[in-house]
C-alpha cells in the first residue's frame, strides 16, 4: 500500500481526501500540528502530529512512514484575518510550505498535490474562470497562496518536482456517510451558518444586496467536499502516471446566488433561515464561476455530488449530528 502524507489531514478538506484516499487504496498518514484540524477526524491512517514550521519534524515523518507522495492541505485560510495578520499568514503558509518542499527534494519525492485556491485570481473581469486567466490576488491569503504556487513552479523546473495545483472554488457539504463534515471555529461560509440561524442560532448576515446580478446578491461557484476530495485522489493518480506539472480549477462551472441559497437552505430544513442585509464587503467579486474543462480533460475528474440539494442536505445531516452528540 503506497503512504501519502497529508498536511492538514485533520481539517475539513483534508479529512475528506484521506477517506477518498483509503477509499482508492493508499493509505494517508495526516501530518497536523491540531491548531484548526480534529484529532477525531483522523480515521483512515496515522496521525503524526507536527508543525511545518519545524522541518527535521517534517523530514521524519517522510522517513519513519516511507512516504512515496504528498497532499498538502496545511495553511491558513481566512480571509479577513490575513488582512489583519498577514505576518501570520506569510510565515506559516508560505514558509511551512517551503520547509515541505525541502524535505520533499531531500527524500527524493517528486510527487506533490498542493491545495491552491481561486482567490488567486482576485476579481477577474470575465467569467468562467480558466486556468489561464491573470491572478491578481486582493488579499494575503490569496497572495501567500499564489506565491507557493511560483515556488512549486520554480521547484518543478530546477528540482524535478512534479505537481498537480487544484485551485478550488466555494467548498461545502459534507460526508454522504456522516464520518466527517465542517467544524470551523470560527465558522466563516455561507451554508453552515445559514444552517445555525435556520436551526435557531444566530441570524444570518447577507453582504450586499445591490450587486449587479438577477437577484441583487453574489453568485459563486459552490463544490462539495466529496467531489474536492475525490479530484485530489484523481490528480495523485495523474501523477503517479507520469503526469506533469499543472493547476487546474475545481468547480462546477455553475454559479448560485446567496438568495438562491439560502431558498435551497429552507426547503432542505424546512425552516426560515433568519437574516439581516448588510453593506457589501470590500473585495468581493460579483461573480467567480470556474470553467473546470480541464480538469475533466487531465484528470478525468468532474463534480458528481455538488448539485445545491446534495450539498445542502449532507450539511444538515452533520449539522444534526453534531448537535446531538
């Protein structure tokens, strides 16, 4: 069975990729240092807790597991919060990446999937987004993900390295079988939070209502969780084939608006979800919709679970879940 390391196996993505990894044969070791990841959502292989920041810690875990290839899922992620630290967000997603490559190249791996992100592209002026559509990030998480996407670029190029660079859109939903699903703290996306305020929690805030769409609201790209992790599992395989280096956009090529949204949140519940407009947050794009054409045409890979009821409906399954444990 071939080890794959998976920084960030404990968190909301990276959890689900290890399950579609053990589902395909491989055996994840999850490599998480706990900070925003679940020790309990580590439950398809090893868990070697760690901090990228500390290399010798990372070069042993690569030698004790005998790992053949890397997932790296560890960084950062919110948005308002790297505009406020971005030292924070600098050092341990750029820097921690840098240490893995590192010690990726001195155990001789040449196989990597590194989790990128559409907020690379900033606010592009046409839509779907293609992978070759400028990136003009507006904020320092889009910006230190971008920069570990040169990196890799220039490892590629100098080192051997070999890798594949999802850059994915609004991920969401959450395990069809209730194993795992998203435990934020706190919780920034759209869905579980209209969820709590359909469930009685506190009321929703929608950013904007004036925005130049049918319904006046923001329309994203939103992709299940499943499907994300089932594409990182196909892109491993693209590069155990022998596959080259690339990034691809992860999405449905489908956008659905706040209003829609939260329509699908009430009919799946069957409850109002409770909310307030407010003033529109800087940065946010009117649109961002992916063209996934070409990871349909490298990897084989298209999104099979992220029609808005499926979504909407394994996220209340968890929710509930959660809230009776």
């Amino acid at each position: 069975m071939t080890n794959v390391l998976v920084t960030g196996g404990a968190g909301y993505i990276g959890a689900h990729a290890c399950k579609a990894l053990a589902a395909a044969g491989y055996r994840p070791v999850v490599f998480d240092n706990l900070v925003y990841g679940h020790r309990e959502a580590v439950k398809w292989g090893p868990l070697v807790e760690g901090d990228l920041a500390d290399r010798a810690a990372v070069e042993a875990a690569i030698a004790d597991h005998d790992i053949a290839a890397v997932m790296h899922f560890a960084a950062y992620a919110y948005v308002g919060e790297s505009i406020e630290e971005p030292a924070k967000y600098y050092r341990n997603n750029i820097v921690g990446t840098l240490n893995l490559l590192e010690a990726m190249r001195g155990a001789g791996l040449d196989k990597l999937v590194f989790s990128s992100t559409c907020a690379t592209y900033g606010v592009p002026e046409t839509m779907p987004i293609r992978e070759d559509t400028e990136q003009r990030p507006i904020n320092p998480y889009g910006h230190s993900k971008l920069m570990c996407e040169q990196i890799i670029r220039d490892f590629a190029a100098a080192y051997g390295l070999r890798c594949v660079m999802p850059r994915y859109f609004n991920a969401c939903g959450a395990d069809p079988d209730g194993e795992i699903g998203e435990d934020h703290e706190p919780e920034p996306h759209l869905i579980p939070l209209a969820l709590r305020a359909a469930d009685g929690g506190t009321p929703l805030t929608v950013f904007g209502e004036d925005y130049p769409t049918p319904d006046g609201t923001c329309i994203r790209d939103y992709i299940h969780v499943t499907d994300l992790a089932e594409a990182h599992v196909a892109a491993l395989d693209y590069l155990v084939a022998g596959g080259q280096t690339l990034a691809v956009n992860l999405g449905t090529g489908r956008g659905i608006s706040v209003r829609e949204l939260l329509g699908a949140v009430e009919q799946v519940t069957g409850e109002a979800v409770p909310h307030s407009v407010g003033p529109r947050r800087p940065g946010d794009p009117t649109v961002l919709v992916a063209d996934p054409a070409l990871a349909a045409a490298t990897l084989g890979w298209s999104a099979r679970k992220s029609d808005i009821a499926t979504i909407v409906e394994t996220a209340w399954a968890w929710h509930r879940l959660r809230k009776r444990a």
